[in-house]
C-alpha cells in the first residue's frame, strides 16, 4: 500500500509541477506578482513537456531513440520561440529554469521505464542492472544538455549528439555479452519494444 501511494504520489507530481513551481520561486525569490505571471505558463509547459511522456513512456511500449530526442529538441525550439518577452528577465530566467527541471523528470520517468523493459528482455545480472541504469542515465542527462545548449545551432547539436551515439555504443559493448548487445540492437532498429 505505501509502495503504490509513493507511485501515486510521483504521478500526480509529474502531471501538476507544483514543486517545480515551489522550487523556482525560492530560487529566484519571486514575488507573488512574479509568480501569477509565470504560474500558467508553467503549467501549460508542463503539459506539453507530458506530452512527450505520453508518446514515448508507458510502460511496454517505452521508446529510447532518435525520435525522443528530436521531439525534445523540437519542443525545446518552439519553446524558446514563444518565450515571452514581456517577462522580466528573472521570470524569463525562472521559465526556463522551470521547463527545463520538467523536461528532467519527464525524460527520467522514460529511462525508468525503458531500464525496465530493458532489464526484462535482456536478463541482466546484478552488475549489469547497475550499469545500464547509470548509463542510460549519464546519456539522458548529456543528450538533453547538449539540446538545451545547443537547439539554436543544429550542426553542433548534431554533432553532441553523435558523440552521445558513439558513447552509448562503446559502453553497452563493455556492459551487455554479445548476444544482449544483439537483441539491444534489434529492439533499437525496431523502434518498439514489446514485453
């Protein structure tokens, strides 16, 4: 019953922000007029950062690859293209700092998720577990900074992201045996995985 709440507890999180809200307002010591001028921004932020969840988490049919990644890349252009330049520049700055903490959780639920499907397909042992978690986690992290730094210049973009490519690639040779690097492989280029 906690274990379910606790689960309950993430999910209603995720789908209001509200710390999110709570957090950049102490960061930024916003005023509360700064705060019912950014509040329903945040929240329609939040729900199009969801969206991204709602297309490629849920479980059994949780999506890592190219298409994530240039859905976050292009939902992070346009939500810099409709910034609002009437803020301030600290409501601006709490924006972002906002969009880019939901982004965060959004894409740590999809590598949870993902880390899940990935553990049942591909027998991991205990070491492996522990590694791959870590290394889906350093990926995420580096792949969605790299968007954050560099959506406005799409060849150095396509650069990071091939470095991450590479990354990804030599530690799963040192992590997975031969035949889990062979089934990785089939479920990547088949772009769905099925439990």
């Amino acid at each position: 019953m906690a274990a379910s709440f606790a689960v309950y507890s993430q999910d209603v999180e995720l789908l209001t922000g509200k710390s999110v809200l709570n957090d950049i307002s102490a960061r930024f010591r916003l005023r509360s007029s700064d705060i019912r001028s950014i509040r329903a921004v945040i929240e329609k932020e939040n729900l199009d950062v969801l969206s991204i969840y709602a297309r490629f988490g849920g479980g059994k049919e949780t999506e890592y690859d190219c298409d994530l990644w240039r859905d976050v890349e292009d939902r992070r252009r346009a939500f810099d293209a409709r910034l609002d330049r009437k803020l301030n520049v600290r409501q601006r700055n709490a924006l972002r700092a906002a969009r880019l903490e939901l982004e965060r959780r959004v894409l740590d639920s999809i590598v949870d998720e993902y880390f899940l499907v990935l553990d049942g397909l591909l027998d991991l042992n205990a070491v492996q577990r522990e590694a791959l978690m870590h290394i889906l986690y350093v990926d995420s992290r580096k792949r969605h900074s790299a968007i954050v730094e560099y959506v406005s210049d799409p060849d150095q973009l396509r650069l990071r992201m091939e470095d991450c490519d590479r990354n990804m690639d030599q530690w799963l040779v040192l992590v997975l045996t031969p035949t889990q690097l062979r089934t990785y492989n089939v479920l990547s280029f088949s772009k769905e995985i099925v439990g």
